[in-house]
C-alpha cells in the first residue's frame, strides 16, 4: 500500500469513526495520536541506535534518572517503555484510557529544559479532549483503541517515513479542512496555493544559503513548511532554514508545533509562540535570559494566510513602529494590520507573500491611505488574483499580494489568475499547470494578454490607487460578435479571421487554401471538407511533423533520468528537469501551450514519484513484491478487513496482465464478449413471441413481459415436446434455445470466475520471479509510455480546436437573413393561396380576406 492509499484508507476510517464528533475537533485526537506515536517511534529508534535490544528497553523507566537525563540530551523529551505507543498497543484488552492520561501527564514533565519551546503543553489539547470520545472510560478506551490501531502502520522512520508521514499528516489535515464548514480557514491553506506563494518565495531566496522564515497565523504549520520544502530544493543543507511561527488558537499552535516537528525539522530550528499576532507581537526574548535572548525577528520571508476582514482593536497603536509609517487599519478590518505587520518583519533584501480578501484592493477610508502610502514607498511587487471558492470555509475572492522593503523597479505586476483552475467537488482547485503559469509569469514578470501586466505607478495614480484587478488586466471573455453585413448577404468576415492570427502565423498557407477572396472584407469556403483540407494542408503536416521530431528523442531522455538513475535521483527536483526539458523541446514549435504539456507531465508524476520513494527507500527489489489487496467488509455490527486477492507493490497486475500475460487475458476477454452477447439473444428470443403468445404461456414470462422465467420454461418443454402444432413446437424451438443460453451463460460466468482467479495467481507468481530486464520494460510501460501518449495527442487536439473554429463560422453566418427572409415570402405566398381555396361564412371570408391583405403587404 503506496502513501496515497494509506492515506485514503486512514481518512475513510477516521471519518466513520468519529461519528457526531465536528471534524475541526476530531483531528486534534487523531494527528495528536500521530505526533505521539512519531515521537515514541523516535526514541525507540534512538535506543535501539545504541544497543538496546527488545528487552533492554523493558528496563527504560522514569525512575532512572542518568537514563532520563541522557535520553533527554539527545532529543529533548523522555517516554518511559510502559508509555510507548507500541506498548500501548501490545497490551491488548489491559489498555485503558488512564495509561493515555497517565503517559501525557509524565511526558509534559520530563521535557527537556532546552526543548520546552517547543513541547511545552503540545499534547494539552489531546488531554484535555479525551472526554469527547465518550461518556464513559470504556467508551473512550475504545475509540482511543481504534485511533491506534488506525494509525500503527504509518512508518515514522528512515526517508520514506518522512515523506509518508507529512504527507498523510497533510492529506487528514485538507480533508478535516474540506469537513469543518468555516472552521477551515483557522487551520488550513489549500496545499496549491501554498505551494504557489512557496515557489514565488522560494526564486527570490535562490542563492542564500541560511534563511529564516515566518508565519504569524501559522494555522496547522503547513503554509510554513511548503515555503521550507521549496526553498530547500535550492539549497545545500535544508538545515540551515530557521521557522518561526505565531498562532493565536492554542489546539491549532500545538498543530503547528506538530507539523513542524514531525517533518523531521529539528527543534533548535523550530520558534513558536501562541499568542495574537496584532497584539503580542515580538521581539521575542526567553524570560530566563531577556537580554541575550532579546531578538526584534527581522526575516528573510513573512508569509500568511490572516483570517479575512477580522474585527481588531486598533487603539493606541499610532506608535506602533509597525504601523506608524503606513496607517492604521479600520476597527472592523485587520487585513492591512496583518499585511503591515508581515512587512515590519522582512528583512530590506527579503520577501513577503500574503492572502487577503479582494476588498484590499480598492476599499477606501483608511485602507485607502494605507494602500496610497505602501505604492508611494514602492513595496507591493505584486498582486495575483486567485479563483473564486477556492478555500475551505468561504467563497469570497482572494488575492495574494507580494510585497518587498526594496525594489529596483517601481511598477505592480497584476496577474489575473481567476480563471485558471479545476473543478473539484464544491471547490476550485489550482492545477500544477496554474500554478507554473503563474509563477513564471512573476519571476519573468511577463506581460500576457488577459493574464499579466506590469503597471506604472503613474497609472495607479491616475485611478486614485485603486488596484482593483479588472481596471488593469482584462481577463473577460469576449462577447461574441455579429457582423450585419454578413449577417444579411453571407460570408465569413477577415475581420473575425483575425482572430485566429496565431494559426495563420503558424500555418502561413492555409488561408488561402481554405477561402476564396474576392477583394471585399469577406471570404467564403473555398473546399467541401474543412477537416480533411486542414489535416491534409502542407503547413499543418510540417507542424505536426516538427512537433514529432522535437520530442523524438523525450522517450530516451526519460528512460536516462526516470529508469537508470532510478535509485539515486533527486526525487524533489525532477519534475522541474523534467519540465525545462519538455519546454526547451517546444520552444521552436508554435500554439502548443507549454503549459498544458506540463500539465500532462504533471498528471504522470505523482505515480511516478510514489513508486521512486518506494524504490529508493525499499530497494529495487520492491518491484518485485506483491501485498495483499485489503478490503473493509461488515460483518453483524462491525467492519472487519479481510484480504480480497493480492496488488502489485510497485508493478500494478493490470500492466503484467496486459503485457507479460496478453494471452491469458484475451481468453478472459473473449469469455467476457460472448457473456455480453447473451441479453442481446435473449432480446431477439423475446422478439418473436406476440402479446397473445406471452398471455398463453404467462408463466414463463416475468410480469413485465420484458424477460424469461427459466425454471417454469424448463417445466414447460417436456409438454411442448409432446405438442406436435406447428405453433407449439416453434415455442418449443425458441424455449430450448432460452435454456442452452441459460446454461451458456452459467457455463461462461463460471469459467471467467476460474480464469480470473487462476490469471491472479499467475500475475501473482510473475510478478514475484521477474528478471530485472522485465521490471525495468514493465516501468518503462508504466511511467514513460502514458506521459509520451499524451503528449503525443497535442498537434491533434490543436488542429481539432481550429477546425471546430472554422466549422464555427461557417455555420454562423450560413444562413442569412435574406435566407430568412425568402424563406418567411414563400411561405406567405403559399399561405395566401391555401386562403384562396378556402370557404365558409361571410364574415369568414372577411376575416380571411383581412389575413390575406397582411400577408401580401397591402
């Protein structure tokens, strides 16, 4: 079982277990069980580094104190053996919720003096929450026992349990988030949007080798350490990054504490504080040691996530240094206190990205002054508006507004990035491909049409300092046009062929091939099949020609990086070598989107990364293993997992079954077809009989009439058989061939259950005896053969687009309203001398007479 599923598996559980319990609530049991059990894995690790062998540990107990103190020393914390999460589960029925109580209390006490900042109070959420699980000591020991059960699979070890740690840590973390309504915001950014202000902080960090970085709402610490991840890809020790983080909520300041810990960051590199950012702000200093501890915090990156428009007492914070140049923000509004607070603390040559409503931007009073003064100062760099309903908890538009203490340029870059992203459930998602866009378009500071422009600090002058997106980047689309002349004679205006300019560039023949010119601003079709005049153009075959020799050679490329050096390559960086290279492939090649070629790559790589953490942490002989398929099945009141079968661990059956086993398959297959056969002759069966004959022999039909009873027609036949009518021996005919399909059909579900049972087993033992030479064929098929697939599909679904354009306007304008209008005439002069021929009263014929005069114009 990979992360992912893992993760999927913890999560359905978790979510059926808690019952009525909200979800904001809920996870502070079962990450707070998390953070337990990696900081018990850790110690177990630790002792077993230095000799201590399974029953040595047995001897681990507070009472020795040289024990606890050296323990202590070497990570900061002590957990006796009888407070260990494995002993907790090794002791079966005699566990009890006490042993959890009993284990926190003795935890909180034997923190190391040194590590208290940073486990001081961590598990008081935990402790004090153990009531909610149920109103009785036996109710909470079981609801306590199933967490641990959940979680005792997660490996909190070596490089792959890192990984595997966060990265379930933060798949619970989204999907509580998805759960808790309005509650989300307190404790989660979307992991997209984190990861795009990560990788905007991460290009103005490249090239320093110590950072430190900050967070004042740090929520679940998430936000935070994708910043770290990014940055660390650019570094060459990813220990010499510092974290800080403010959290005012304290269940959500122990997930932060959590977070950051479990992701292997070590303590000393680890600064928290729980407390209101607007009002406690730092300098930080440790009350043992006020004066050598005492430390303003000035940083190379500020990045948050604040909550939107929050209420916040701004009285006697003129002097502020925070907010003494700037302004203060209104009463009912802390967006700009905290965007202002988050520039106190950047450093001149640092960075700060942070997500407020779209309201900042244009709202006037005191917003407007403060928003007036930080663009006279020169500090927003820039602003990217996001899609709407894209965090859990609210719907309203955001932004993220960039901003430095010193910049050499004067302009804001405003990106419009609403209308990137993916439906997802009731929410929009940023894709990786958003993502890129976005973050190339910043870094390169690119002007794009309906997406980026750098704007003049004279222009934001001249709209009153007004940044409201729309009044600089148009991202709308385009109503569409109708042009009268056409409208009313036909044909297809040049004007609207403009508009496809980029494939005219690209295919500079094309056009005339396709229309006929005759001088006026209009073309008409020149050929009768536009799809196969465009496929067959001379152009758009050497375009598609191009595209296949640039990526002729991307299969060996990826084979040299994926499949050869798959033990040893840098997991975290590939994908961005391995986009480079697929945009260096299409730098030469026109309208394919780079982008959405990205996108394909991106589609792949996350199964591909998966796979190469198991490889590399496992060993290659991973491949070659296969893991029982488990499967949650209830069994009277209870959920029981059973194992249904057997899964590849690396090399999936399907791709062995499709490959290796084609013919095993194809034999299921054909089984399969002629299965799927069968209701259709049951149909034509059912065809020849009448109504009268169904009436006749009502038994053997169902009561719809629409099936066959098979028992009573078996009844049936030994008297119809009998029967020497012509009319009873063709029923007798037609049931028999009812029962030989009956018993084919039966034949046939019993055979493709054997040979798929048997092609299992086989798949099974295949798998386990592979040579090495197959395994690496196998991924090659598994990693490399859908992404060249893919992108292998892009020429055609750029020609698809201009073909549907043209057929677009063809239709448009194919019928005229001169059409229109001689077709309405005909009709009238029809409809007169139908009126004509018509009789009846006198004041029939009047009133016929009145509708014949309207007809004909008089």
């Amino acid at each position: 079982m990979n992360k992912q599923q893992l993760a999927q598996k913890i999560w359905a559980s978790a979510n059926q277990m808690r019952s009525k319990i909200e979800a904001s609530e809920y996870k502070d049991f079962i990450l707070g069980f998390m953070f337990y059990k990696y900081l018990s894995d850790k110690e177990v690790e630790f002792l077993k580094e230095n000799d201590y062998d399974d029953e040595l540990l047995k001897t681990v107990t507070d009472d020795d104190e040289e024990t606890v103190r050296w323990i202590q020393e070497n990570i900061g914390y002590f957990i006796s053996y009888k407070d260990l999460f494995s002993t907790w589960l090794s002791m079966g029925k005699d566990f009890d919720v006490s042993n959890v109580r009993d284990a926190l209390s003795a935890f909180s006490r034997l923190i190391s003096v040194t590590h208290k900042k940073v486990f001081d109070k961590v598990f008081d959420t935990l402790q004090t929450g153990l009531s909610k699980l149920g109103d009785s000591s036996g109710t909470q020991t079981k609801a306590i026992s199933g967490l641990l059960t959940l979680i005792k699979d997660i490996p909190m070890d070596g490089k792959q349990g890192y990984d595997v740690l966060g990265y379930i840590y933060e798949y619970l973390i989204e999907q509580f988030a998805a759960n808790a309504g309005k509650k989300a915001g307190e404790f989660y950014t979307p992991h997209e949007v984190s990861l795009l202000m990560s990788e905007i902080v991460a290009s103005h960090l490249h090239g320093k080798n110590e950072i430190k970085i900050y967070d004042p709402t740090s929520g679940s610490g998430s936000l935070l350490i994708n910043i770290g991840h990014s940055a660390a890809k650019y570094m060459s020790d990813a220990n010499n990054i510092k974290y800080y983080a403010q959290e005012l909520k304290e269940s959500t300041y122990n997930l932060t504490r959590m977070n950051l810990v479990m992701r292997g960051i070590k303590p000393d590199n680890i600064v928290t504080r729980n407390g209101d950012t607007l009002e406690e702000d730092w300098p930080y200093f440790d009350e043992n040691d006020p004066v050598n501890s005492y430390d303003p915090l000035y940083v190379d990156a500020v990045v948050s996530n604040p909550p939107y428009s929050q209420a916040w007492d701004p009285s006697n914070k003129e002097a502020d240094p925070r907010y003494a140049r700037f302004g203060l923000a209104p009463k009912g509004k802390a967006d700009y206190a905290f965007l202002l607070h988050d520039l106190f603390h950047v450093k001149p040559d640092g960075i700060m990205t942070i997500v407020l409503p779209h309201g900042v931007l244009f709202r006037g009073g005191e917003e407007g002054e403060i928003r007036k003064n930080l663009i006279e100062s020169n500090h927003i760099d820039a602003i990217i508006g996001l899609p709407a309903n894209i965090f859990y908890g609210t719907g309203i538009p955001t932004i993220i507004m960039v901003l430095r203490q010193k910049r050499e340029n004067t302009d804001v870059l405003i990106i419009d990035a609403s209308k990137g992203f993916i439906k997802e459930g009731k929410n929009n998602k940023l894709r990786q491909s958003d993502i890129k866009r976005i973050t190339d378009a910043y870094i390169k500071r690119e002007e794009i049409p309906q997406f980026s422009r750098k704007v003049t600090r004279e222009e934001i002058r001249s709209n009153d300092y007004n940044l409201n997106i729309p009044r600089y980047v148009d991202s709308s689309e385009k109503a569409e046009h109708w042009d009268i002349y056409a409208s009313m004679f036909g044909g297809i205006p040049n004007a609207e062929l403009e508009g496809m300019k980029d494939y005219w560039d690209a295919f500079p023949n094309l056009k005339s091939e396709l229309f006929e010119q005759d001088g006026s601003p209009y073309v008409s079709i020149a050929i009768e099949d536009i799809k196969d005049a465009i496929k067959n153009s001379k152009d758009v075959v050497a375009f598609e020609e191009a595209y296949c020799k640039a990526f002729e050679t991307f299969p060996i490329d990826l084979k040299n990086m994926l499949i050869d050096q798959m033990e040893k390559i840098d997991i975290s960086k590939t994908e961005s070598l391995l986009s480079d290279n697929i945009f260096g492939r299409l730098s030469d090649i026109p309208l394919i989107d780079k982008y959405e070629a990205f996108q394909l790559l991106d589609n792949c790589w996350n199964e591909v990364s998966i796979d190469l953490e198991i490889i590399q942490t496992e060993g290659f002989s991973a491949t070659k293993k296969v893991d029982p398929h488990l499967v949650t099945r209830k069994k009277g009141n209870e959920e029981q997992e059973l194992q249904d079968g057997w899964a590849g661990h690396v090399l999936p059956f399907n791709l062995v079954q499709e490959t290796i086993l084609k013919q095993d398959l194809n034999e299921i297959r054909e089984l399969e077809s002629r299965l799927a056969d069968i209701p259709g002759e049951y149909e034509t069966l059912l065809d020849e009989f009448g109504e009268e004959d169904k009436d006749a022999y009502r038994e053997c039909f169902s009561e719809e009439g629409d099936a066959f009873v098979t028992k009573e027609i078996s009844k049936k036949l030994k008297e119809l058989k009998k029967d020497t009518s012509p009319e009873a021996q063709n029923t007798y005919r037609i049931f028999s061939k009812v029962c030989d399909l009956t018993q084919d059909e039966k034949t046939l579900r019993t055979d493709i259950k054997n040979k798929t049972l048997k092609l299992e087993t086989k798949t099974k033992e295949t798998i386990e005896n592979l040579s090495d030479e197959q395994v690496l064929k196998l991924l090659e098929e598994k990693w490399i053969s859908p992404l060249k697939s893919e992108l292998d599909k892009l020429p055609d679904v750029i020609v698809d687009t201009l073909v549907a354009g043209i057929q677009a306007l063809q239709s448009k304008y194919a019928t005229t309203f001169m059409d229109i209008e001689n077709e309405i005439h005909e009709t009238e002069k029809q409809l007169v001398k139908m009126i004509d021929e018509l009789d009846g009263s006198e004041y029939d014929l009047k009133g016929l007479g009145e509708l014949k005069a309207l007809l004909m114009g008089d």
